[in-house]
C-alpha cells in the first residue's frame, strides 16, 4: 500500500478526493488480492477518509441549514453559524 498518502494528507483533500480513495480501497479490498498487513492498512486508512467524509458532510449540512427560505422557497437569508463560520 506504497502508492496512499501520509494520514496528514487526508486532512487537505476535498470530500469527493477523500470519497474517490475511500472508493478506490473497497475496490481493491473486494478484489480480495491484497495481503493481510495491506488490508490492515487499508482498513485504517478507509476510517480515517470516512471519518473526514463525515465531517465534511456535517459542515455542509450546517452551511445548508444556515440558509432560511421565505414562504414562497426563496433564499430569505442567512442565520448566523457556529464559531463564526461563514455560509
């Protein structure tokens, strides 16, 4: 498992980066040709990638739930985030 990158690199990578190497281990790993130490590192790094998936997906969820609509659907406005975090 020479080609992954350091654990620190999952930090930097987009949600659809983390979510292709996460795509990308399960397909190997259900390819079954993998070596044990391999499948363990696999395993580690796959929890580390949906770890950060997850918390990507709950910032944006925020974000979204930031945006109040009017009566008609339309964009009303902002509520203020958490942490001065911006939408």
């Amino acid at each position: 498992m020479t080609d992954c990158p350091a654990e620190n690199d999952v930090g930097k990578m987009s949600f659809e980066e983390a979510l292709a190497a996460l795509e990308d281990i399960v397909r190997r790993m259900e390819a079954g040709r993998v070596s044990l130490d391999d499948a363990v590192a696999f395993y580690e790094r796959g929890t580390l990638l949906r770890r950060h998936c997850e918390q990507k997906l709950a910032a944006a969820r925020l974000k979204i739930d930031a945006v109040t609509a009017s009566l008609d659907g339309k964009a009303d406005g902002l509520t203020s985030l958490p942490d001065g975090e911006n939408a």
